[in-house]
C-alpha cells in the first residue's frame, strides 16, 4: 500500500488486496473483482497490466487510446507485429490470443460479467496436464480473449507491436510495453555507458 500511494501522490486510489490464488487465477481475479465492484463504471478506458509490466513508450497507446473508432488496444500473443507503427487487423481478421501483459478496452463495449472467472475453473482441472496452457477455463490469455470477444469480432481494435519469445509475453525491440525483468538494470547499465541498445 505504501508503495501505490507513493507512485501515485494525491489520486483516487482504490486497492482490493487478497490473498495470493496462484499464477492462474490470480491473472483473472483483478478484473472480475473490479468488474464486480462497479469499479469500470464512468470510464472511458480500462488498462490492465501485470506489475512486472512496464510501458516504456505511452504516445503510441495514447494515440490509439484518442480513437473513436477503437473499443480495443491489445497485444497478440501469436502475432508477430515488429514495424514502426502500430498494426490494425482488418475488420476480418482475428487477433487470435490477447496478452494479460497488457490490454486496454473500452467498458462500455462489453456485456456486464465478461470478466467472470469460468465456471469450469478448478486447482483440479487446470493443473492437470496442459490444461493450464490450452484450456480456455484455466488459461489466463484465452479467458481473456474470451471475454474481449465483442470487440474481437467487430474489428474496432489495434494491436500493439511485439515480436512474440519465451511464450505469451510481450517484447520487442519496437514495442512500446515490455515485460521484461531485467529492463530497469538494463537502463541503468546504459544510462552509465551512453550505450543504448533500446530502438531509436
């Protein structure tokens, strides 16, 4: 707590701290708990970021974030996105798995509820096998392209750019969020050199 209102100073801060449900459950609590509470309500936009997530660029997400035209801000898992601009898919396309890295949506785009945990979740059955990798119940990445279906399937939606290693996780030379541990002594080992091997 003390961390939080110290990176935020003087905001309206809420924080619904529970105790640790484990790796998969734990990446779909926060936005059903939030959901449930009321807490998207009257806003525009809802991000969700891992805290060990760090957005290193925000003009390119709040350029998109100005769109009208857009309900969604997402990074896919298997698409490999590595230009200089963000890319859209075609109203026919399908982004076909949604980072929990980072996502950003526009509430008022989706049903009330489409961020409940999957009734078929259970310790049981998804931690038996694959399911936790491939069973849309217990992954956490393909609950939520679940619950971002609407949007999916409207096309209204930009994808950020990423080259997709080591799994489901977002990075890229050109990526404007990463999630990568080592990025801050990276930083600092650069800012003490003045080599940058970050994109221009």
């Amino acid at each position: 707590r003390a961390a939080i209102a110290k990176a935020f100073p003087g905001r309206d801060v809420a924080i619904d701290a529970v105790a640790n449900p484990g790796k998969l459950l734990g990446a779909m609590l926060p936005l059903a708990r939030a959901e449930a509470a009321g807490w998207f309500d009257g806003y525009d936009w809802v991000i969700r970021l891992n805290p060990d997530v760090i957005i290193r660029d925000d003009g390119p997400i709040a350029a998109l974030l100005a769109r009208r035209d857009l309900d969604g801000v997402f990074v896919d898992c298997n698409r490999h996105v590595n230009n200089r601009a963000p890319a859209r898919l075609n109203p026919f396309g399908r982004v076909s798995q949604v980072h929990s890295d980072f996502t950003a949506f526009r509430p008022a785009a989706l049903p009330r509820g489409a961020f409940r945990v999957p009734d078929q979740y259970s310790p049981e059955r998804c931690f038996r096998g694959m399911a936790r990798h491939k069973d849309h119940a217990c992954n956490p990445e393909w609950a939520l392209t679940d619950s971002l279906r609407p949007i999916i399937r409207s096309g209204r939606y930009a994808l950020l750019r990423t080259s997709p290693r080591d799994g489901c996780r977002v990075n890229g030379f050109y990526s404007s969020v990463l999630h990568e541990h080592e990025y801050i002594y990276r930083c600092e080992r650069e800012l003490a050199t003045g080599n940058s091997t970050g994109p221009p």
